[in-house]
C-alpha cells in the first residue's frame, strides 16, 4: 500500500511539471534590474551653459553607468542611448505638448520593462552660481527614500557637499508605484566646479562610480533586486523538498 502511495505522488509531481506553462520567448530569462532614464534629448536640450547641453551630459553618464552596473552583475536598460527625443517615439499619449508625450513615452516604457529600480538622471541649474553638488529627488515611500539616501551620500561624498534628499511631490516620472524611483540631479550646470566635473569624462566615471556604489548598497539592505531565475529556483527547491519528505 505505502509503495502504491510512493507512486501516485511521483505521477503526480511529472504531471506537475507537465502542466507548468513555458516562458514565451519574447519575455527575457531575468526581468530588468534598473532602468536607465536619460533625461532629455533631441529638440529638447534640458538646461545648459554656452554650448553645453543637459541632453548630452546626462547620455554622456547614464553610458557609464550602464558599463558600471552591468560589470557588477546586474540587468540594465536605458531608455535612450543616442540624441532622440522620446516624444517622437511615443506610443501611449495623444497630446499636442511634445513635452508631455515625452514624459508618457518614459513612464509607460518603465512599466512595460518592469524594473525593479529607476533612476532618472539629470543636471541642475541656479541663479545663484555658487549652488553645487548633486540633489536627490524621491517617492513619497520607504524604499525611494532609502534609495535617494544612499545616493545623496554617496554623491556627497564625492563632491564634498552637504545636500539633503528631496520629497518630488510633483514631478511626473515619480508618480507611480511600478518600481522605487528617483530623479538624480547629478550637479549645477551653472557652478564652475560642478560643470568641470560633470563633462570631464574621468569625473564622469567617479560620478557613475559613486552611483553604482550606492545602488549596491541599497540591494545590500533591502536585499530589493532578485533575479527571476532565483526565486524560480528556490521555489522549485521547496516543491521537491515537500515532495520528497511525503515519498
């Protein structure tokens, strides 16, 4: 009797498996870890100083960055990786305001990825030059809060600034709840020191650096990021455990 037991439950553990749906190959192995969000572009330069242009500092970094996050293990996408308006390219929003098809175009691409993290970059002006270093903006949540934490810290750190984390009450790319997000205003385009090192290709690279180091951080707290294949894997572990105990 035990031994036809033992048999009904490995037939029905291969009927399991059977009945497991497969994957569509359009759907990659992994979600997205982060996505990229490069701020501007196209005919929409962002803020600037003589001939210099946000769009371009913002690429100019977001491409280190991707290179620095994805040395470190993790699945990154950028929503523009050359000179485009994402307005043009946008899917979601019929609006007369090329502005607010672009903000559309990237909160609804950010929602068809599924990241498990966001980061908008960004470069800051001021009217008063002597504003500097990078400010973090973030979600009215936990972890958005703990994200742009680490970040500022470890910007400040960098820049030898002081700067407090801001509530983005109103800012567009932040009002969702898809992922935790921040908008990360990398410097004053309009302060000497800061623009010598947002478009100095070495800074940009400790600047990239210094957000990779704090990404890892926050992982390493919130334990946030988890690959698919790994919750996969550990679920299939506890099935066959279950299984196996009652054989």
């Amino acid at each position: 009797m035990r031994n036809l037991q033992a048999i009904f439950r490995i037939a029905a553990f291969i009927l399991i498996l059977i009945c497991i749906p497969t994957r569509s190959e359009a759907l990659p192995l992994t979600p997205f870890h982060i996505l990229i969000d490069v701020g501007h572009g196209g005919v929409d330069s962002g803020t600037s100083y003589g001939g210099l242009y946000e769009k371009d500092i913002n690429l100019q970094i977001a491409k280190q960055l991707y290179q620095q996050l994805t040395t470190a293990g993790y699945t990154v996408a950028l929503n523009r990786n050359k000179d485009i308006a994402l307005s043009d390219e946008n899917r979601w929003l019929d609006n007369r305001s090329r502005h607010i098809r672009d903000l559309a175009q990237r909160k609804n691409l950010a929602k068809e990825i599924g990241p498990q993290m966001l980061l908008s970059l960004h470069v800051n002006w001021a009217s008063n030059a002597r504003r500097r270093g990078a400010i973090l903006l973030y979600q009215d949540t936990e972890q958005s809060y703990m994200l742009a934490e680490l970040l500022q810290n470890s910007l400040n750190k960098l820049t030898g600034t002081n700067n407090q984390p801001v509530k983005g009450k109103t800012y567009y790319m932040l009002r969702h709840n898809y992922c935790p997000s921040v908008i990360v205003e990398m410097g004053f385009i309009s302060n000497a020191q800061d623009r010598e090192m947002l478009t100095n290709p070495k800074a940009q690279e400790k600047i990239a650096q210094a957000i990779t180091e704090a990404v890892s951080e926050y992982v390493k707290r919130s334990g946030n990021l988890k690959t698919e294949a790994s919750v996969q894997e550990s679920w299939w572990r506890k099935l066959m455990s279950s299984l196996l105990d009652k054989l």
